[in-house]
C-alpha cells in the first residue's frame, strides 16, 4: 500500500514537473500601416502578471510556462491589441501588427515593474510625441522646465537652463545622440560645449530625459539633467520637405532608403538610409545672419545572424553664419542702433563637425546582452565676437576670434543582464568606456576677423577612463530599487605654444553613487526618492593651473515626489528637489579660463500635467520654481546670475482622423537676478507659438508661427561693462540678442 502511494506522489510530481515546462514565444512587432518595427511596446501576459518591452527593432521574447494565455501589446500612440496565444513546449513565434490611435495617455504606463526602464522622465517622452518638432532644439525643449537661448547669429550652441542653472553652452546638462556625446570638454568657447545644430530632427527615432545626476550610465556634465536621443533603424517612407519662412527663412531636406532587402552584401536582412538637410537663413536682424547650413546623415543597419546586430552611421555638419552679438542697452535707448542693429556687424564664425558611429548589438543567450561601440569625432570651429566693444582696446576694438581643432576616439562597452536574484527580477547593466580628446585651442586678437594678436595656443589632451555598474532590483511587486556605482578617472595634459612654451599635466578620480528608489501604491500612483552623486569635468587649463581646485568638482542631488495617474485620461508629475555643488564656475569670454564663485546650493519643485479630454485633444502644463544661493558669500550677494526663478511653458494640441493636427502652445520665464545682490533683474517674458499641419498618405502641408502677439521679448540677456566708441570710461549695462518678431514658416513635405 505504501509502496502504491509513493508511486502515485511521484507520478503526479512528474506530472506537475512536465505541466510547469517553459517554452519562449517571440516575434517582431509592426506598425500595420508602414510596416516599421515598433520600439518600447509592453507585451503583458495578464494571467501572470508579468511582461516585457520590446527592444529598439520592435523584436520580443518572453519564457513563458506551457499553457495558454491572453498577451496584451500595448504602446503610446498604438492601439492595444490582446490575442489569446496557446504555448506548447516548441517555441513560438508570433508577429504582431498594432494600429495607430490618437489615443496616447490612456496607454502610458505609471508602475515601475511594466516598464522597460525606470528613472526616465516619462512626462518629458510623451511630450516628445505629442508636440511638433521643427528643429534639434526643439528636442531639448520638451523637457519640462528646460529653456533655450541664442545669443550669436543661430550657429552657435544655445544657452540652456535647467533646475536655477544657467548651463551655459552644456556645462551641467549632458546630451547625447546614439551613444555619443554631444558635450565637448575645453571646447573653444566653453566648457561642455553641446551643439546640436548637426541633429536633423526628422531622422530621431526615440528619446530619454532625466532630472538630476541619478542616471549611473551619464557622466561628465550631468548634474541638472541630461538627454539621449536615439535616431532611427529605419525609415517609415521617403520624403522631400520644403520650408519658407519670412525673413528668406529656407530649408530642404530629404530622406530616401537606400537598401531594405536581403541578400545584398549578406544573406541577411539590411537596411540602409540617407537624410541630407539643407539651411539658409538670412533672418531678421538688420545686418544680414546668412546663415547657411548643410547637414547630413547615413545609417546602415544588418543583421549578421540571429544574435548579432551591426549599425554603422555617418553624420557631417557644416555651418557659417554672422551676427549681431549682444548689444548694450543705452545703444538703443540713444538711438544709436535699433533693437535689431548691431556695434560691431563682423561677429560670427562658421564649424565642420563629422561623426562615425560603430555599434554591435549582440544577443549572448535570451537573458545576457552586449552591445560595443567604436566613434569617432572631427571638430573644427571659429568664433568671432566683440563682448566689450572698445574696453579694452580704444583703437581696434575688442573683437576676439577663438579656434580649435579637435579629434576624439572612443570605445563604449555595455553588458546587460535580466535574471532572478531569489524570486526578485533584477537588470544589470555593466558598462566602460574610454574617451581620448585631442585639441589645438588658439585665442586671437582680431579686427573685423582679421588677426590681430594672438593671445593663446595650446594643446589639450583629456582622457576619461569609465566604470559604471546599474542595477534595477524589483524587491517585491510595489517596491523596486534602482542603484549606481560610477567611478570616472581623467588625465588632463596641457600644453602651451603661444606666449610661453611649457608643459604640465594633472589627473583626477570622481566617485559617484546612485540611488532611486521607486513605491507603487496603487498601480496609478507612484512614489520616489533619489539621492546621487554627479560632477562636470573643468576646463583643462583651469584644471592644470589651478590644482588647489578638484578637476572635477561634485554635485549632490535629491529628489522626492509622485507619478500618477487619475482615470484614464490625466497623468501627472510633482517633485521638490536639491542640488548642492561643490565649484561655480562662468567662462571667462576673453582667455582661457573660469571663475570660480565657489560651493552653490539651489532648491526646487516641479509640477507637470497631461490631459486628454477627447480621444483627439491634448492639453498640457509644465511649471517649474528653484532659487539658488552661493554658499561662500554674504547673504546680502550671494544669489546666483542668470539663474531663472520661476518657469511654466505648455498648450494644447490637436490631432484629427481627417489629417489635421494643430498645437498652441505658451512658454513664460519670470525675472531672474543678473547680479548677486539682485539689485538688476532680467525682465521676464511670455510668448505663445501655433502649428498646424494637414497629413494624407501622400504629402504633408505645414504653417508654424513663432511669437504670435508680436512681442518685444529679450532672448540672452546679461550685465556687465563695456565701453563704445563715443565714451571715455566703461559702462555698467544691459546687453541682450532681441528674440524674434512674429515669425511664420510654411512647409510642405511628399512622401514616397
């Protein structure tokens, strides 16, 4: 009897055993409409509670116990789809075809254990798809809180402020396009240099935001913030676009696939495109910007075998332009220039960048990924620009001319592990890098662009050597962790040739822990705490003369707050947050240096807003509020210039079956102290732009207007002295670039 009974428990162990046997169900997802992969789609099977997201070519692959199952796809922007799918032991392969929907906040996702990858600013990604982007800076902006300024003729790189920190060009707000970064350190004109003007924004695919330096895989410059973009596998279709604006306002761009088949250089599935852009602006000031602009980019994509990926791409950029610069105030107010004239009409400078990028994705088993990249920059650069007028030289002028010549090359390793840690689903990253910079940086004395004086040339070496490891720890079905490591370590090697020769070098080690952690209360509501460590590299000759001063000076930043979602239709975001830095540094215009004004503290909210009333109508707000002290100064003058106070952009936007979509939207930044008594404020502004585009199968007609009320609005605005050609003494004084009058732009697009 015992000996039957025995049996009969091994027998239906065996049974369980052969029941609970996993197979894998996998495929590739597919817009219906243009037959592009699909990136980022949940794939959810509802009886277990568990999923997965597709990878950046729309491919899936979930293991998965024998039975049968309702699958559920879902993506921003797509209809859901849920199909029934009974599994086997043999592995299964299921393609699946989503529909495009107006439809976009009702499939975003708040808990952090069904999406791909927590710590992203998510309200900042459905920004990305709901507004218009005409331009690469438009990208930047659809972050919330996140301002642009341009304060030389359009070729040059915008100021960016973000969280109360006047960036500069980059200093404290890392951007990156496919792994590469756009920051350049000891660039000629500032430090963390980040010119996006070689981005054609059509060819982006996908992007991530982060707030803060709590994003372990972003290092050098990613103290307030930082952004990747992606740009695409594929083209959807082809396209020729043609815009015309008013002030001779042109621009041509076309995008063609080049190769989409099998069994052309391999017997595997390739895919080839070029995008080519063209730009000329003569714009509206009085003496003519003509700035003329080429861009290009190819990208070549095959898939060697089942589990490895090749991506090659190639960008070029060329640019040149003039400019009006910065004009003092009492220059208008005299009636000497207007308020779009100039001092000084021979400022400027034109720039070549190219890029070749090298990635190879590959699949080591269903858990283990590894993707190496190989780069490599070329960054050539001229700058004309006169600040202080005849301060410093009452014959010539103050005009100086800043170069450089630069080459990087790079190799990044990622290693990406999903597993099992005891029963909590965990995502490693490992990731190294190596990034070596060689640059000949030279500052001129010039008149009217011709040399003058040369005041400075040196060689920079700078290599940043990167470790940094990632984990996402789900700990239990509500609570998830999200921890860093990063150690980053730089030699900085200078040498001067002009005036005095000599040679010096320095070296410098930046530790830096992550820690998010992330609470689902419901699964609409969300709760998070960050606290982390970040840093900007200096400028190489304030790094080597200036040892008394870390080469890499700390940040400090916590956050707490909400995510959340209320019925189906309304997401939204509320954070207080803190920063606490150890150098604030501003870029001496006229050498090759920083002012250090020392330790700086800046406090914080941010609250934003998605709603959707109808399944075709958007409205959206984004307010944002942070003051900033420096900490090594009296009260009475410790506030921090140019650090904006109080932001709030947002609008509406409409996307109709019929074709017609239109956004209305509004951006305000409130006064900001100029000085650190606060004793001279920059005056605010409020400015609201319209888009409306009409869409058929076959062509696109757009209409985009900028400053529709036609205000008066100062775009860069700074305080401090300069002398003119009529005045014996220097004068402490506004100098500002107007931003643009009431600006329309018509284009039309034809796909084919």
């Amino acid at each position: 009897m015992k000996k039957n009974v025995f049996c009969g428990v091994l027998v239906l162990i065996s049974l369980s055993v052969f029941s609970q046997s996993n197979t894998v169900l996998k495929g590739i997802i597919k817009d219906t409409n243009t037959g592009s992969n699909i990136p980022d789609v949940s794939i959810s099977i509802l009886e277990k509670n568990k999923g997965t997201t597709s990878d950046p070519d729309g491919r899936y692959q979930i293991t998965l116990p024998v039975g049968e199952y309702d699958v559920q796809f879902s993506a921003i922007g797509y209809m859901t789809f849920t199909k029934k799918i009974t599994l086997n032991e043999k592995e299964q392969v299921q393609h699946i075809g989503l529909t495009i929907s107006e439809t976009a906040l009702s499939e975003v996702i708040i808990q952090s254990g069904r999406k791909k990858e927590i710590g992203v600013n998510n309200v900042s990604k459905i920004s990305l798809r709901l507004r218009p982007i005409n331009s690469a800076q438009d990208l930047l902006t659809t972050v919330p809180g996140l301002f642009i300024a341009q304060h030389a003729g359009g070729g040059k790189a915008e100021q960016i402020f973000l969280r109360g920190f006047d960036n500069d060009h980059g200093t404290d707000f890392a951007v990156l396009v496919d792994d590469i970064p756009v920051n350049l350190s000891s660039h000629a004109h500032g430090q963390g240099y980040a010119d996006m003007h070689f981005l054609i924004p059509e060819t982006v695919g996908d992007a991530n935001y982060y707030k803060g330096p709590h994003e372990a895989s972003l290092g050098n410059f990613a103290v307030s913030g930082g952004a990747t973009y992606t740009t695409k596998s594929r083209l959807n279709q082809n396209s020729l676009k043609l815009e015309y604006g008013q002030y001779d306002f042109v621009r041509a761009l076309g995008m063609v696939t080049l190769l989409d088949k099998k069994n052309f250089l391999t017997k595997n599935y390739e895919n080839a495109y070029i995008a080519v852009e063209g730009t000329y602006n003569k714009s509206f000031f009085e003496s003519h910007q003509n700035l003329r602009k080429i861009n290009t980019f190819s990208k070549y994509t095959v898939a060697i075998n089942d589990r490895n990926t090749l991506t090659t791409s190639v960008s070029t950029f060329h640019s040149n332009w003039n400019a009006s610069g910065q004009i003092p105030l009492r220059a208008v107010q005299s009636g000497i220039i207007n308020r779009f004239g100039a001092i000084d009409d021979s400022e400027g400078g034109d720039t070549e960048r190219i890029h070749i990028n090298t990635q190879l994705q590959s699949k080591l088993s269903e858990k283990i990924s590894f993707k190496n990249q190989l780069y490599y920059i070329s960054n050539l650069y001229n700058l004309f620009s006169n600040f202080t007028f005849y301060l410093d030289d009452p014959i010539n002028g103050d005009m100086i001319h800043q170069f450089e010549n630069r080459d990087v090359f790079a190799y990044n390793g990622t290693l990406q592990i999903n597993t099992l840690i005891g029963t909590m689903k965990s995502n490693t990253k490992l990731g190294l890098g190596v990034q070596h910079t060689r640059n000949k940086t030279s500052l001129n004395r010039s008149v009217k662009r011709e040399l003058l004086e040369t005041v400075g040339t040196f060689k920079i070496k700078e290599t940043n050597y990167s470790l940094y490891i990632r984990e996402q720890l789900k700990l239990t079905d509500k609570f998830s962790i999200l921890a860093g490591l990063r150690g980053d370590y730089f030699t900085f090697d200078l040498e001067e040739l002009v005036p005095n020769a000599s040679a010096d070098d320095t070296n410098a080690f930046r530790f830096s822990p992550k820690l998010s952690l992330f609470y689902d209360i419901t699964p609409k509501i969300q709760l998070y705490a960050k606290a982390s460590s970040g840093f900007h590299s200096n400028y190489t000759n304030a790094a080597v003369t200036q040892k008394e001063i870390h080469p890499l000076p700390k940040a400090i930043g916590y956050d707490i707050g909400t995510e959340f979602k209320i019925g189906k239709q309304f997401i939204g975001n509320l954070a207080g947050w803190y920063i606490k830095s150890d150098a604030e540094y501003v870029f001496v215009s006229d050498s090759f240096e920083f002012e250090n004004k020392g330790r700086s503290e800046r406090i914080g909210g941010e609250a934003s807003f998605r709603y959707q009333p109808l399944p075709y109508f958007w409205l959206d707000t984004d307010l944002n509020y942070s003051y900033g002290t420096l900490l090594n100064e009296p009260a009475d003058a410790n506030k921090i210039p140019s650090a904006p106070r109080f932001t709030t952009t947002g609008g509406a936007t409409v996307k109709l079956k019929n074709g017609i979509k239109g956004s209305l939207r509004y951006r305000y930044m409130a006064e900001r102290p100029l000085v650190e008594d606060e004793s001279v404020t920059a005056q605010d502004y409020f400015l609201m732009d319209t888009t409306i585009k009409y869409t058929r199968s076959a062509y696109e007609i757009g209409l985009s207007v900028e400053n529709i009320f036609d205000q008066k609005w100062t775009e860069a605005l700074f305080y401090d002295a300069s002398q003119l050609a009529n005045e014996t003494a220097p004068v402490d004084d506004f100098h500002f670039t107007p931003g643009n009058p009431f600006l329309a732009k018509l284009n039309v697009t034809y796909f084919f």
